[in-house]
C-alpha cells in the first residue's frame, strides 16, 4: 500500500533523527560516567534510549537493529537495577556499541537497508559483561522473561515469571512509571518536531514575502492614499517580524553539533595516548540550521587537529613546565551581528620556522616573500591547500582534508577563520560567521545603470570624493589607481570598467580623469560661445547690417548650438535631463527668433523688437539650461567610492552612485552563470528587477586587487598594535665592502646625500656644512670590526645617515642605504664590541647592529663634550636588546 | 493495570477515561497512532501497557496502522488491543482484528459494554 510506504518512510526518519540524538545523550551519559560524573538517572537514561530504539526498530520490522538493540538492553537494565557494576571495559564496550548501533542506521539511512555488517563479536562481549558481573544474581536470564519479551518463545514458562516480575513493577511503579507516562503528554504539548524541508519551504516563502513587501512599500511610497500608506506600512512590521520569527525557528545551539566533541576529544587522545579535557562556552549560541550543517565538518577538523598537533603527550607537557592534561576550549559568542567561535588550545603552538620552511620546499613562496612575512601572515599559510606541516600522516587529522578545506567551506558560508598562536602556549583559531545566509543587508549600488547589491558584512565605509578632490586623491601606482585614504594606499576599482572587462590601463587614473573634467568644461565653453555668436548676428539682424533666410532663423539644428546638441551633446550626455531641457528651450528659441525675422521680412520694427526681447527672454534660459548640464555632468564625475574587505584586505569599489540599504533574498544563480566570480547570486529589487548580488572576494580576485593564491594577509590593526613592543623599524645599509648592518630608524634625524667637494676638513675631522651647522663626518667601515676588509667609500655624492642627539649631529657615511624593515628582532650579542652591539638576522642575513655612541666616543670624542650619554647605550638601542 | 487511550477527539479521550477510572485502570491518553506507538515503545518495560483502547479513524497513524506496527514487536505481544469503531468502519475491523487486535466496540461506548468487552478480555472488575 502506497500509503503504508510513506508513512513507513516518515517512521524510518523518525527513528534516525530520534536515535541519532538519543546516541549522542548515550555518548554524553557514558562519558560522565567514565569521569566519574554519572548519577543515579544516569542508567535510567542511557537504558531508555537503546530501550526506544529496539522498540520503535521493532515494530518497524528492522529486526537486525532490533535485536542488537535488545542484547545491549538487557545489560543496561541489569546494570539499571543494580546487578552489574559499570567497568572501564564496560564502557568501552559501550563506546563501540553505540558506534555499532549508529552504523546500522546510517547505513539504513543511505541505503534502506540495515546492512550486513557483522556485531556478533561485541554482542558477544556485552552478554559476558552480563553473564560475569551478573553472577550474583542468577536469576539475571530470566528477568527480561519478566518486562513480556519472548513470551512465545518455547521453553518459557510464562505464567512462572509473572509473579515474580509483578513485585518488581510495583516497588518501582510510583516513582519510575509515572514519569514517562506523564511526560509524553506534555512535552507533545509544548514541542513538536518539524520536518526541516518544511522550515526550509517556509523560509523561502518568507523570502518571498519579503521581496513582495518591498514591492509594495516602494509602490506606496508614490501613492497618495493614505489608507494604502498605513496598510503597507503595517504589513512592513509584520513581515520584519514574521521573518525574525521563521529565522528563529530554523536556529540551533550551537551546542546540537558540540554534543558530539566529549566523545570525538576522548577517542582522539586515547587512540594518541594524550590527556585533554574538554571545556565548552556559549554552548547556547543560536545558528541558522544550514550554517551548523555547514561548520560540523570543519570544526570536527580544527578539533581533531588540535588534539593531534596542538596538544603534547602528558610527558612532553610535564618537560615543558605545564600540567600534564591538556587543555582544550571551545568558546561561541554573538558579537556585531555575526557568531563567534574560538578554538583554543594550551599545547605546543605553531612552529613558525617549520611553517616557513615547509612553505618554501613546497614552492608556495619564496624566501624573500617569506622573511618578509610577519607571524601572523606565515600562520595563515596553513590554510594553503596541499599545506600540511604533519611529518607523518596520522590516522586523526591526516585524512586527505586540509585546513584550505577548513578555511573554503566557512568562506563559502560567507565566514572566515584566522589563526592566533605562541610557541610553546597555545594556537587559538577564530571562526566568524554570518547568523544567516538567506535574508541578508545589503547596500544597493549603481553602475553603469544597472543595480547592483554588496553585502553588508564586507563593508567598511562609503567615500565620496567631489570632482575636484577626486582629482588631486586618486593617484596612478604602476599603472593601477590608487586612492590616500587617511594615509594608506586604497587600490581602486571601477566597477564598470571591471564588469564591462575594460583593462585596468586605461580605468581611471588621475590623468584620465583630469582629461574628462577638462573636456567637458572645453565642450560647454564653446556651446556657450557659439551661442552668443549667433545672439550677436541675430542683433544685427535686427539692426539691419545683416540678412537671414526664415528657414535659417527658424531651423534649431542648422545654428551652431543646434549642431553642437546634436553632434556633441547629446551623444555625449543624453542621459543628463537638464540636456534634454537644453534641446526643448533650444527649439522654444528658434521659433521666437523666425518671428523676429519674419516681422523683420514684414518690415514691422516694433513687432520685430517685441519678439526679440522674448527670445533673448529664451535665450537666458537656454544659458540656464548649459549651465545645469554642465554642472549635474561635473557633479557625475564625482567618485564614490565603497571601501570593502576581502580575505582581510582593504580596497576601493569606485560606482557610478550610492542608493540605499535593504535586506535582500538571497537567490542562487543558475548554473550558467556560478562560473562568473564577481556575483554571489541574484536578487529581486522592489520594482520587480533583477539586482545582481556582488561577491566582494570574487570581485577583487576577479579586477586583480587581491591575488587568487593567499600569499600573505594584512597585518590587522590590533594585532600591529600589540605587536609594537617587541618590533623594530630597522634601517638597513651597508657600511662598506658588503657588509650588512642596522640601526633603529628612531635614532636616524635623516638621510643625506653630499657631494663629495662639499667635504671639508676642521684638524683631522671631516666635515661639512649642513644647515648653518657643522657636521663631523664619520666613516661607519672604519670604526666598526668586520671580518672583511675595509675599504674607504667614495662613491660620489655620498650617503650619509645624520644622528642627532641633545641638538648636535653627526654624519654617519656608509657606502649604501638598503631598506627599512619592520622586524622582530633578536640579538646575539657574541659578536659584540668595537662599535657593534651585537648580531641579528634580518631578512635572511646577518646583520650588525651598530652602536652609534661607542662609534661616536671614538671617532669624535669632541661630540660627548659636556654632554655625557646618558648610558652606554641609548634607550632605543635598549629596547631591542 | 494500565490503559492505553487512543483517539484524535479530546472529548472522546476524556470520556473513555472517564468510565476506565473507576474500573481501577491507570489511563494514559495519546491523540493518534503515532503518539500512541511512542508513548508504548517508550514506556517501562516493568510496567507494559495492559490494553489499548483505539479508534479507527486518526490523522498521521490510523487505528490499523497503530496494530500493525505495534504486533510487529515481539515486546508488544501481550497487549490487549480493543477498537473502537462505529456500525459503518465494523468491515475494515475485520482487518485490524486480522493484524492482531484482540477485540472490537461499537459505539456508543457505554459504561455497561466497556465493561463486558473488557471482561471477555480477561480484566476483572
């Protein structure tokens, strides 16, 4: 019967959801009692879940799963009433059982069977988990005899049991029966389960709620019907709160998909002999159903790899001064309208050299790019695919997904992940992600006349630059526009040069743009010019010294003005209304000057003069008209710019104009159009159009701002600022014969470059004049100790590093300037003395530290002179040693 | 001794439980098949379910559903499933009876014919 089968389907999925979060209570349960956690309900819980399953898998006809339900049963029950004690094999029997039981119905999900795999081995040692704790009680066998199973087996005596069994039930009747009998009512009362296809089609209808109020609410907007005005605007409150409403239905703890990490976290380090416990917060952060389903995986990933890379063994962490369990902490949060979640273990932390190493065997970047990553930048170079710094493949974390899958499937979610961690404390990874993924703000934009939508989270602010500033901010960097946002570099994108696939040599630019602002002020100059001209030979005309045909006088597209709408103007600017004012006003003139000329012909002055004086009136207003264009095509130039975050950099979306914000549905695109990176989808606007929906990474990837291999990411701004202390803005040069060495650029006044004829000579001392001033001179080569020969500089003109201190300077001449770097720096100070402090390795190199003022006391002792430095050293110097 | 109450009216529940009371019967009551089936599997097995009391005619699991299911579990054998039916569904009881319902009540339930129905059934008074 059609019929039964759907409503033996609709059971079988009841059964899977029922178990599958009965399993993971099971789990839960049997854990607690593994830590000693456990209560008295404890094995009434874990009793009533196997206990549920074989009932419902019974009267479905699965006898397999049934009768592997039953032989754990009976164990449960005798360890329910007291006849067998709970052991460590016990429950790792049980482990194993659960596991066993979730197989078969993943397997009846999948496939609709029950499977052929094989239990016989672990039945066998639950029944000897009875059979041999359950001595004492002999009677043990026949007790399941008592709760009414195999009454029709042969050889059971069925009335024998029943008293027996019937002071059993009446002892434990009051205080155990009740409850779940009196429990069903009501929990049926206020819950009920919905099928998740249903909350789905719900949520999606909502959507199109939403897309009709907005429909609605813009057409009401136009009309004058107050009664319409209220009505809308109530059905506007209604579907805000309906939509929260649905939203709130489909939202999860986060803690549904947690549950599940006790038991992943105790499987994980006993299989790796480690000893980690597990802490959990914010287990009651809601999600959206699909973004759980979507960070199950990833996260089971991060926590598994944890375990197996973060966490040492007990031993090694006992070596290392810490407590020997390891700590491991997951922490959700809601913060700014997104979910939070950290990760964060206590173990060995990342090792940044091996990272970095790995990173150039494998090719993914050189050493330059490498020395010059910060550690932040190097961490995230994990989340590269085919990056695994694992020596060996585990069974845990090596299993063909690496963190690029980790860090791909939060993206594709619209989330991101970064990765925090110190050497010998710890690794935090924080995952941020969107509440929701269907209903989401937007901000509308225009570009090329189309609409456009970006999502509200990738947005950071909105610049409007007016014409002239545009002008003098954007700059061209190698070719690519470039705008000064409060001191850092913006790259610019012009949206529709990007979409229209205009190369970026041509977009934008400061020159480019200065040549269109000056065109069009060139283009209205001469239409203002032509204009008046033809006004003048009107006049004379009308004073007589000139001639002109009625059909001159008459015709707007023969004058120089008509012929500048029609050849310049309007192609240019049609779309501009005040231009379309221009050509109506420009016809009004042209009929007023064929009467002027016609009374002229007539030879009537006083008529001729009165239509005159109304087409100058006409004219006064085609100048108007000019002068509007002009001004609203100017005002078009004016840039906006939407300042966006991609992958966690910063760029600049240059539109056309800036509209509004609205909450958008989110529509997939067909599969025609997935291909094209720059759209994350489609949405319908409340005019009934079509708005395509930007996908800022895509976009940028797409125009070229961000490069589609993650090499490095931007330094955040926190993270620079905590950096601070321990970072060093290094100057690097050589002091001659190639060797390498650095100073802190706090101690640099400035860089100077003297022709070498300007050198003058006070006794023995070099010296030049510098800014009314003396400035000794010092060759760095000379006083500091390298194992290389030194030779004296004479490049020409000549570098030279001026050091001030207590208003008197100095001149260091070194033979060139490298860099500046900004580094952590440490310092080796076995190579110290004789004007060096000690040795680093910067970029790859060793490098020297000079110390200045040992230099200083030797070279030109005249500079100490009643100024003794306050210590050997200055406080910069200090600072990094 | 305890009973099961199945059927999609309130008021219908409420009067059958009302006549099973006084007849020393501990009622639970489920609205149709399907919460009856749960509220059997997921009782204690030290203290079954005696009887069942079920209509025909419920949303979701009907009343021959409900028996099907229910004699398919070994564990359930010994319930004593009574349907309660009307004078037109009496040819479709043939079939529950068939599944494995032990008896069938016509309504009007009347104290008098629950009484003799649950007599032939085995219960005291």
């Amino acid at each position: 019967m059609a019929n039964n089968d759907a409503l033996q389907q609709q059971l079988i999925k009841d059964l899977l959801v029922e178990s599958a979060e009965g399993l993971d209570r099971f789990d839960r349960e049997i854990l607690a009692i593994e830590k000693g956690e456990g209560t008295t309900e404890t094995p009434n819980i874990v009793f009533r879940v196997i206990h549920t399953i074989k009932g419902t898998s019974g009267c479905l006809g699965l006898n397999k799963i049934e009768s592997v339900a039953h032989v754990g049963e009976n164990l449960l029950s005798a360890w329910r009433d007291g006849k067998v004690e709970v052991s460590p094999e016990m429950t790792t029997a049980l482990f194993a059982y659960s596991d066993a039981l979730r197989e078969m119905l993943r397997c009846l999900e999948t496939t609709g069977a029950e499977g052929s795999a094989d239990y016989s081995d672990l039945l066998q040692q639950l029944q000897d988990l009875l059979d041999t704790t359950a001595t004492p009680a002999p009677e043990a066998p026949a007790a399941p005899a008592g709760f009414g199973l195999f009454e029709d087996e042969p050889g059971t005596n069925v009335p024998a049991p029943q008293p027996d069994a019937e002071p059993v039930a009446k002892t434990v009747a009051p205080a155990e029966s009740d409850s779940p009998a009196s429990k069903a009512p009501s929990a049926a009362a206020s819950a009920i389960r919905v099928d998740v296809g249903q909350l789905d089609k719900l949520m999606n209808l909502v959507g199109e709620l939403v897309l009709a109020r907005n429909q609605i609410v813009q057409y009401s907007g136009q009309a004058k019907d107050s009664a319409l005005i209220a009505a809308s605007q109530r059905l506007n409150i209604i579907t805000t709160e309906l939509q929260e409403s649905v939203m709130k239905t489909r939202m999860q703890p986060i803690g549904n998909i947690w549950s599940k990490f006790p038991r992943v976290v105790r499987d994980v380090a006993h299989e790796l002999g480690k000893d980690v416990q597990l802490v959990m917060e914010g287990q009651e952060t809601e999600l959206d159903r699909t973004i759980i389903e979507a960070i199950k995986d990833p996260l089971t990933h991060i926590v598994r790899n944890s375990i197996d890379h973060g966490i040492e063994k007990p031993e090694a962490r006992a070596a290392a001064g810490k407590k020997s369990q390891g700590n491991l902490v997951l922490r959700a949060f809601h913060e700014g309208g997104q979910v939070n979640i950290e990760i964060s273990d206590d173990g060995r932390g990342i090792d940044i050299g091996r990272i970095k190493q790995k990173a150039i065997e494998k090719g993914i970047a050189n050493h330059d790019q490498i020395s010059r990553m910060s550690d932040r930048e190097a961490f995230n170079l994990i989340f590269l695919p085919g990056f695994s710094t694992a020596e060996k493949v585990t069974n845990v974390s090596g299993r063909g997904v690496g963190m690029d899958v980790v860090k791909t499937n939060i993206e594709r979610i619209g989330g991101s992940v970064d990765i925090l961690s110190e050497n010998g404390k710890g690794t935090t990874l924080k995952i941020k992600i969107p509440l929701t993924l269907a209903i989401i703000p937007a901000l509308i934009v225009t570009s090329g006349g189309e609409r456009f939508a970006i999502p509200q989270v990738s947005l950071l602010e909105l610049v409007r630059l007016e014409a002239e500033q545009a002008r003098k901010g954007i700059e061209t960097v190698y070719g690519a526009p470039v705008y000064r946002l409060r001191g850092q570099l913006l790259p610019l994108v012009f949206l529709n040069q990007t979409l229209a696939g205009t190369s970026r040599e041509r977009a934008g630019g400061s020159g480019f743009m200065q040549q269109q602002a000056h065109d069009t002020g060139d283009l209205f100059l001469k239409a203002r010019e032509a204009h008046r001209n033809w006004l003048r030979k009107l006049r004379q005309v009308l004073e007589g010294t000139q001639t002109m045909t009625l059909e001159e006088a008459g015709s707007h597209t023969l004058c120089a003005l008509g012929k500048w709408i029609y050849a310049d103007g309007l192609k240019k600017f049609g779309a501009v209304p005040e231009m379309q004012a221009l050509e109506k006003v420009h016809q009004h003139f042209h009929d007023a000057v064929k009467e002027v000329v016609a009374q002229k012909i007539s030879e009537n002055p006083v008529k001729a003069e009165a239509a005159f004086k109304r087409a100058t009136n006409i004219s006064r207003d085609v100048f108007n008209c000019l002068t509007n264009a002009e001004k609203r095509i100017v005002e078009n130039q004016n840039i906006n710019i939407i300042v966006l975050q991609a992958d966690g950099r910063q760029f600049g979306l240059v539109v056309d104009g800036i509209n509004d914000t609205e909450e958008i549905v989110v529509k997939p695109l067909g599969k025609q159009l997935k291909a094209i990176t720059c759209f994350a989808g489609a949405t319908i606007m409340g005019d009934g159009k079509v708005a395509l929906i930007l996908d800022v990474l895509g976009l940028a990837q797409h125009a070229k701002v961000i490069s589609e291999v993650r090499d490095h990411a931007l330094l955040d701004k926190e993270e620079s600022a905590t950096r601070i202390d321990n970072r060093q803005t290094l100057l690097l040069f050589d002091a001659g014969a190639g060797s390498r060495m650095a100073l802190p650029l706090s101690l640099v006044a400035r860089l100077e470059e003297f022709p070498r004829a300007k050198v003058e000579n006070s006794g023995t001392q070099e010296v030049v004049q510098y800014r009314g001033q003396i400035l000794p001179l010092i060759q760095v080569s000379k006083y500091v100790t390298t194992t290389r020969p030194s030779e004296p500089i004479c490049s020409d003109p000549m570098q030279v590093v001026v050091y001030s201190e207590q208003g008197r300077s100095v001149g260091l001449v070194v033979s060139k300037i490298n860099d500046i770097v900004q580094e952590t720096v440490t310092v080796k100070r076995e190579a110290a003395g004789n004007g060096i402090l000690g040795s680093a390795v910067i970029q790859n190199k060793v490098t020297d530290l000079v110390d200045i003022p040992a230099i200083i006391r030797v070279a030109a002792p005249a500079f100490y002179e009643n100024h003794s430095p306050a210590a050997d050293s200055t406080p910069e110097m200090q600072a990094i040693l | 001794m305890k009973m099961l109450i199945v059927d999609d009216s309130k008021a219908m529940r409420t009067f059958l439980s009302s006549l099973a009371q006084p007849m020393h019967f501990a009622v639970t009551e489920a609205a149709d098949g399907r919460d009856a089936l749960d509220t059997m599997i997921k009782n204690d097995p030290r203290e079954p379910y005696n009887i069942a009391l079920v209509d025909w005619d419920m949303p979701r699991m009907n009343g021959l559903e409900f028996v099907q299911h229910i004699r398919r579990n070994r564990d359930f054998n010994e319930v004593k499933i009574l349907m309660v039916t009307t004078s037109n569904s009496i040819e479709r009881i043939s079939q529950a009876l068939e599944a494995g319902a032990n008896d069938f009540l016509m309504k009007p339930v009347t104290k008098d014919n629950l009484a003799e129905k649950l007599q032939i059934l085995g219960f005291e008074e």
